[in-house]
C-alpha cells in the first residue's frame, strides 16, 4: 500500500497575537503530521504544540522584506492523539496574522525522533512578483515515497496546484496558504497563481515504508542498518 494523506485542517487568523489554535484533528497512530505556518517574515519563527506530541522545524521559506514566510513542521506517534494545535510566537512584534495547513501521512517511516526518519529530504523557493513556483527537490530514494508541498502569498489569490498534485488544503485573505501532494515521486513541486505575489513555498520527500510499529509493538533499534524489534 503506498503513502497515504488526510487533510486535518487549512485556517487563518488575522491578528496579532502571541498564540492560534486549530480546530480539533485527530491522528491515528503511527502517522506522520505535517504543519505548514505562514506568518510574517520578520517576526520570530512560530513553534507548534498540542497533542502530547513534539513539533521538529523542518525547513523554513521567506518572501521578500516585510511580507511572509513559511515554516514546516513534523511530528510522529505511536499512540493516537486527538485535540488542538498550539501556533506560538515568543513576541509579537511584526506579527499581523497567522495561518496554517495540517495533514496527516500512513505507511510512513515510523523511526526516528518526532518523525526525523519520515522526511528524507526539503527544499525551498521563493520569489518577487510572479504568478508561478517551482521548489525542486533532488533525486528521490524511493520509487515509493510521496511528495509534499507548501505556498504561501503575501494577498488573496487562488493557488493552482501542480500537475499530479492533490490540493489537501488552501485559505485566501489577506495572506494564502496552500498544501499539496501526491504519492510518489516528483521533483519539480509547483504551483501556478491567479495573479502576481510574493511568495514562499517548502517541499518534502516523505519515506515509505511497509513495517508498522503500532502493530509490531516495542521500540525500534538500529544493527547494521536494519531493525529489530524488542
């Protein structure tokens, strides 16, 4: 069975405030969470908590001086969760908004703190007054694995996904977000725009693999390259 993906939620809030909080998701156990935040390029990087779980920074995209930014999360369980997300920013200062894009991926790499063997490589891009972008990826690992990515633009406009991509989730106001997918390979992660922005966008490798720990049971260790599991 290869990668699969769930869209969680797509939101946004216009204000300044030190935290957001999503609507309520609820991951399987196992799975891989994504959160793509957009918030403002030159206030502090937001961090992500909620769910008993820990959020690990991925990468991170900006566009242009005082416009925006995009950052991705990743966290990864072995016991269901079900609850709210935490956005959370040590000041508030250039801050004028936030929004967010979670989803959740099974048939993952499921070794690894917080998901850290799930994602196999990122990338980003940006750029100036355009209506398109391409955030490029190198060669991936696995024929199995799946493609991730997210945009964001500094106005309201109707974000395209690429050719092959699935939408999971999008939200137009003052700022877009917008996250992508498809579950095998590509390198070339894009997005075409209704009209000319700045933007950002991240995009991820995510490691297929057929083993489930939930159902295996213990924990995984590493000999030789390979896992055994106590």
């Amino acid at each position: 069975m290869p990668v699969t993906a769930t869209h969680l939620t797509t939101d946004r809030l216009n204000a300044s405030q030190s935290s957001y909080t999503t609507a309520s998701i609820t991951v399987p156990a196992g799975e891989l969470i994504l959160v793509a935040v957009n918030s403002d390029v030159n206030a502090v990087k937001p961090t992500v908590s909620g769910l008993s779980a820990t959020f690990t920074e991925v990468v991170s995209a900006s566009g242009g001086t005082n416009n925006m930014m995009v950052t991705l999360f990743r966290s990864l369980n072995l016991s269901a969760k079900s609850g709210t997300l935490s956005i959370n920013f040590s000041s508030t200062s250039n801050l004028s908004s936030c929004g967010w894009s979670v989803s959740r991926y099974a048939n993952i790499e499921q070794t690894g703190t917080n998901g850290a063997n799930a994602i196999v490589q990122s990338a980003t891009g940006s750029g100036n007054g355009v209506n398109n972008l391409t955030v490029t990826l190198g060669a991936f690992s696995n024929s199995s694995n799946a493609t991730y990515g997210s945009v964001t633009l500094n106005g309201n406009g109707t974000i395209t996904p690429g050719s092959g991509f699935t939408e999971l989730g999008e939200d137009n106001d003052t700022r877009s977000i917008q996250s992508q997918w498809r579950n095998n390979n590509d390198t070339t992660v894009n997005w075409t725009f209704s009209s000319t922005f700045v933007v950002a966008g991240v995009a991820a490798e995510i490691k297929y693999s057929a083993v489930d720990l939930t159902k295996l049971g213990g924990s995984p260790m590493f000999f030789g390259g390979g896992v055994t599991i106590g």
